[in-house]
C-alpha cells in the first residue's frame, strides 16, 4: 500500500533532481539523464505520446509532473502544456519553468476535484508513474475526477515500482478502474513502451 506522505517527496527522494547523475546507469527516473546521442525518458516519451495524439495547439496538464521536464518537452512538440505536483522541492529547483507559470504545486486531487473558469476542461490530460502512489480504493474516484477534467487522457506506469511505495498492478487492473473508453495505458522502459492498453 503506497504510504509517502507529501512532505517525503523531498530533495532526499527525487535524488539529484535536477541535476541528474545519482542513478547507477546515470540517471533517475525524475532527472534528464541525457545519453550521448543527446536522447533522454522525457523526450522519448513526449514523442511517443505525440504520436498518440495531436499535441500541436492543445491544452494539455501532466499531474505528478515533478520537476516539469515532460513539460517541457510537451511544449516543445506544440502543446500548450503545465504541469502539477505537490512537491514544494521541484517546483523550487526549476524557477525558470515555474515563474512562467508552467509549472506550480498542488495537490492533484484539489486540482482535479475544481471545476469553472478557474479549472479549464484539458483536451489530454497525461501522467507519468503518478497513479500508482495512491492507495487502489482511491483509484475508481480519481478516474472519474480525470473523465470530467479531459478529452483524452495517457497514463504511464513504472516497469519496477517499489510495492511498499506504490500499487503494482497489471495494465488490465488499470483498464477496469472507470477511465473513459480509449484512455491509453502504457508501461514505460527508459525509453520506450514496452506494453500498451486502452481503456474499454
């Protein structure tokens, strides 16, 4: 059962965020980890959700974006992309992405829980190693918050998650928690999908 609380997501778990550099192969899941041909997981997986989806000229919201490099890499590729975390830590180490407002911390269920003017409706709502942290009961409510917020959603799940931390489920458990038909659920390599489901 997934238990950090929100004050755990600290400099201590993303690691050298981000600076990068702390994992054994030379990068963390939350930092660039740029190889030398100049690839990396974000730009990977922005380009694999680009090719899911249109992203040029869309509204477009990663919840649990850390520190905002699929943002980036979101904006890159057209879309008018921000992101949300409730980690005061990333949101702090990239000013440069946060003063323009691309990125801010909040608590993704009060994000996803407002509605209005205050709210927009996204046309792609996108998540990356963010579902599983929640405990499993919570899922089925969450899914429904994201039906009402978006037009599409993609969400990606970690290969290895640590199960004291985080739900390991299979991509079928996911496809049956209630996310609108079509939402695309991919399991994540380094730099490719190694599994993909839609939800029906």
């Amino acid at each position: 059962m997934p238990s950090l609380k929100r004050e755990e997501y600290n400099a201590a778990y993303f690691g050298d965020c981000p600076a990068g550099g702390n994992h054994p192969a030379g990068y963390s899941q939350y930092d660039r980890g740029t190889r030398s041909d100049g690839s990396d997981q974000f730009s990977k997986l922005a380009d694999f959700i680009h090719s899911r989806f249109d992203l040029n000229n869309k509204l477009v919201a990663e919840l649990g974006c850390a520190c905002g490099y699929l943002v980036a890499d979101l904006r890159r590729l057209g879309a008018f992309a921000s992101g949300i975390d409730w980690s005061k830590h990333c949101i702090e180490v990239r000013p440069d992405v946060s003063a323009v407002g691309h990125i801010h911390e909040e608590d993704a269920r009060d994000y996803l829980a407002r509605e209005g003017d205050e709210s927009p409706f996204v046309d792609l709502l996108v998540s990356r190693f963010f579902l599983e942290t929640f405990d499993s009961q919570d899922i089925p409510r969450l899914a429904r918050r994201m039906n009402r917020k978006a037009k599409k959603q993609i969400h990606i799940f970690s290969l290895n998650p640590n199960p004291e931390w985080y739900l390991n489920y299979s991509l079928d458990w996911w496809a049956a928690q209630g996310f609108s038909p079509g939402t695309i659920l991919g399991l994540w390599g380094w730099d490719r999908i190694l599994e993909e489901v839609e939800a029906v």
